[in-house]
C-alpha cells in the first residue's frame, strides 16, 4: 500500500493545513477502504459511513462561487 497516490494526498492536506494527520496514513486508508470516514481534523472515525448519503448545506458565498464558477466555464449564461 505504499505506493498507494492517496499517501501523498494525504500528506500534501497536512502540509496545506499545518495539521498532522490523526494516524499514519496507512491506517486511515485502511479504515477508508473499510468502508469508514476518518475526520482528518479531528481524528473521529465514522464507522461505516463512506457509502451513505452526505448532507451538505452551501453557504451564500458558496453558492456565488458556484454561479461564478459555472459563468466562467460557460456552462450558464447570464
């Protein structure tokens, strides 16, 4: 699993947040391939959550991003 590219995902969220991971990162992929979500931030692991639905809720300023977003691929007009 070492060479797994998902390592480097890993490493390169810890180098852009300043955070260490919650475990090495063997372990969170090994607990993601389970089936689990590990909260990076936080360490808390979501036993057999990976395959459920997630809620999400967008921000005012998330939307914009979104509209914006879409102008500038052209995929909406105005």
């Amino acid at each position: 699993m070492t060479n797994d590219p998902r390592i480097l995902e890993l490493l390169d969220w810890a180098a852009a947040t300043g955070l260490p991971l919650p475990r090495p990162a063997e372990e969170i992929l090994a607990l993601e391939d389970a089936g689990h979500v590990v909260n990076l931030a936080t360490g808390d692991i979501l036993w057999e959550e990976a395959d459920k639905p997630q809620r999400m809720e967008l921000t005012v300023i998330g939307e914009a991003t979104a509209v914006v977003l879409a102008l500038d691929a052209g995929e909406v007009h105005p």
